[in-house]
C-alpha cells in the first residue's frame, strides 16, 4: 500500500513541476482574476484550499457543471475546484492569413524611338499616336529642328512628321527595341513623312506626301 501512494506522489509531483503535452483535460486554465477560490469540493459552501491569481497555471483533470477540477502548477499535491467562469483557456493564436494571390506583373511595353533627321536646322512640326496597354489611346505633339529623337513606349505608334520649308529633305526612321520598324524620306518638294508600327491602323509602313506646300519663286 505504501508503494501505491509513493507511485501516487511521484506522478502529482511529475504534473506540478512539468507542463505535460496532452492530459486528462487537455487543457491548461488560468484565473479570471485575482483572489479566486481553490475549493476542496465542487460547491460554493466548500472549504478554500488556496486564492488564486491570474498568474497561476491549473491544469484541468475533470469537468462537472459549472466546476472544474485543477492541478496547481508549482505546488505539490495542490489540487481542487474551480468555479468554470472564474477561469479561462489561453487564447489561441489566430491563423495566419490566406495570402492573397500574387498577380504577374504584366511585361514591359515596347520602346518605340523616333529618329528625325534631313538638313541640319531643318524645322519641323509632327504629332505621334500611341496606343497603351488597356487599348487607350494618347497624341504627343512636337516641333522642334532636325536632328532630333523621341522615346515612345507602346504597344503601337503612328507618327507623322512635316517639315516647314521646301529646301531641304526630312526623314524619319521608326525603330522598336533597337529594331527599324518603318522609314521614309521626303523629296525637296514634298513636306512631311509618315511611319507606324503594326498597330489598329495596320501594318508597319512608312510613306511621304505633300499638303500642297507653295514654292515661292526664284
């Protein structure tokens, strides 16, 4: 019999010193507040073994009504009811959250440059149409003197460039990632030039034409 309660102490000690992983209850408790009642029996009326406070750790071993019955981590042999709304199971963490799908960035747009060239000084006027990623649609107006070069990022471009004297010639060349997409030259006569890319007007071309430019007389 006296090995039975040394076998007894042994296990009530084993449970007051260490935190097991799974027990009778399953769960650890902890004090609602301060000052609350350890009782040797599972009623209102019984005796008070020990006051707790938020601080103590109980491990549950039994259910019964609104009573529980605890172990005291830390104290040997300390064990006895607690009224359940007086104690609460420590929060459990909340689960991470789903993480949201990763759109791919979509990819780059193309670089367009156009290269304007002729006789040095030569001025010009021109506007490019552009078209971006969602079908939208921009102009960029431009005057400037030759040579110049402008950076165009799209999905396609339309670009006409005039020249604003009959001496001289204008050309304009269309390029695309560093690869010529169009070009086209004016004569001495004619004034302005056109380029694109493959784009909703069409496919990539390049052309020259007049707008009835006035020679004036020797």
């Amino acid at each position: 019999m006296r090995l039975v309660w040394v076998v007894l102490l042994i296990a009530i000690y084993a449970l007051a010193i260490f935190e097991p992983a799974h027990a009778a209850g399953g769960q650890v408790l902890h004090p609602k507040r301060a000052d609350v009642a350890l009782r040797a029996a599972p009623s209102g009326e019984a005796e008070v073994l020990r006051r707790l406070n938020p601080e103590a750790r109980l491990l549950l071993f039994e259910r019964r009504g609104d009573w529980r019955r605890v172990g005291l981590f830390g104290a040997v042999g300390v064990e006895g009811w607690v009224a359940a709304e007086d104690v609460s199971a420590p929060a459990q963490p909340a689960p991470p959250p789903e993480p949201k799908p990763i759109r791919p960035e979509p990819p780059p747009l193309p670089v367009f440059l156009l290269e304007i060239g002729g006789r040095p000084a030569l001025e010009f006027t021109g506007e490019c149409r552009s078209v971006g990623r969602e079908g939208s649609s921009a102009r960029r107006p431009f005057a400037d003197l030759v040579p110049k070069t402008y950076r165009l990022q799209a999905r396609a471009v339309l670009c006409r460039v005039e020249k604003e004297d009959f001496r001289g010639r204008l050309k304009a060349l269309l390029r695309r990632d560093g690869k010529i997409v169009a070009a086209a030259e004016t004569s001495a006569p004619l004034n302005y030039v056109v380029v694109r890319s493959d784009g909703p007007w069409g496919a990539a071309a390049g052309w020259r034409g007049n707008r009835g430019l006035v020679v004036p007389s020797p």
